[in-house]
C-alpha cells in the first residue's frame, strides 16, 4: 500500500512540474515570436477593414449604387462579403 500512494505521488508531481515546464516553454515561444504583437496587429487590421468597408459602401450608396442583401448560398458567398452589388447593366437602363 506505501508504495502505491508514493507511486501515485510521484506521477502527480511528474504531471505538475511537466504542465509547469510546458507553460513556461510555451509563454518564452509565444514571446520569441512575438505572437501576442502579430495578435494584436490583426485585430487593429480587421477593425480598420471593416471601417473601409463601411464607407466603400456608404460611397457606393451615394454614387447610385444599391446593396442586396443575399443569404450566404457556398462558402464562396461568405467569402465574397455579405453583401451582392446590384448595378444597372445596359440592357437595364433601356
């Protein structure tokens, strides 16, 4: 029974001293390569996106255009953007 507990006591200090390596490991990588900058970099480039975005279509709006909404039908759909471009084509403006 004693070397069974120790046994056991052992293994749980292995697994918290590994967990504790591997966390240590991981936070120097994630420094190394700067991955919480890269992060923060994408998360301002998506706002600013989604900004110009805005306003691309808010010029579209003014200049005549119109904005469809459209349920997103393949993944290319949701690619492409939320919404579909209806501009008038020559053989609408006949």
């Amino acid at each position: 029974m004693d070397n069974s507990v120790s046994t056991l006591i052992s293994l749980l200090l292995i697994i918290i001293i590994s967990l504790g390596v591997f966390l240590l490991l991981r936070s120097i990588m994630l420094w190394y390569w700067k991955v919480d900058i890269i992060v923060k970099n994408q998360e301002i480039q998506n706002k600013l996106l989604k900004n110009q975005n805005e306003l691309l279509e808010k010029l579209f709006i003014l200049q005549g255009g119109q904005l469809a909404e459209k349920q997103a039908d393949s993944k290319d759909d949701i690619r492409a953007g939320r919404y579909v471009i209806n501009t008038p084509t020559t053989s609408d403006q006949k």
